[in-house]
C-alpha cells in the first residue's frame, strides 16, 4: 500500500487495516522464528506499511483537530 492510497482511507479503515498488518507482523515473526519464513522480504514491506499507516492516521488526526479548533474561533 503506498501513501496515496493510505490517504484515501478513512480513519476506521486505517485502523483496520492496521490490526490486519499488526497479525499479519506476528504471524511473519512467528514464521521466522520457526525457520519456516521463504519471503523474508515481506517482514520489511510489512513493517513499512505499518508505519505509514500510523503517519497518515497521525496526520488525519491532527488535521481534525486543528479544523476543530478553527471552527470555535469564528
């Protein structure tokens, strides 16, 4: 998933998303730690997509809050 389509998500979607990337993180953990990992290269992928989520939820939510105070200053 790349920036652009974070963005295009609500806030539940993101959330969503996140606990469905956070399983899928353990499950790759799991894989590696067992010796039955073959992407290796999907924990990295997993894990920046993870992040860029957060990113995007964090800037979401201080948007929202910042359109929140600008509407009680009028």
């Amino acid at each position: 998933m790349n920036a652009a389509e974070a963005r295009a998500l609500s806030a539940d979607q993101i959330k969503d998303e996140l606990v469905n990337l956070k399983k899928e993180q353990f499950n790759l953990r799991f894989q590696q730690a067992t010796g039955q990992l073959e992407n290796t290269a999907r924990v990295r992928v997993v894990r920046r997509d993870i992040a860029r989520l957060k990113t995007v939820l964090k800037t979401k939510t201080v948007e929202a809050a910042k359109s929140e105070t600008s509407k009680g200053e009028g």
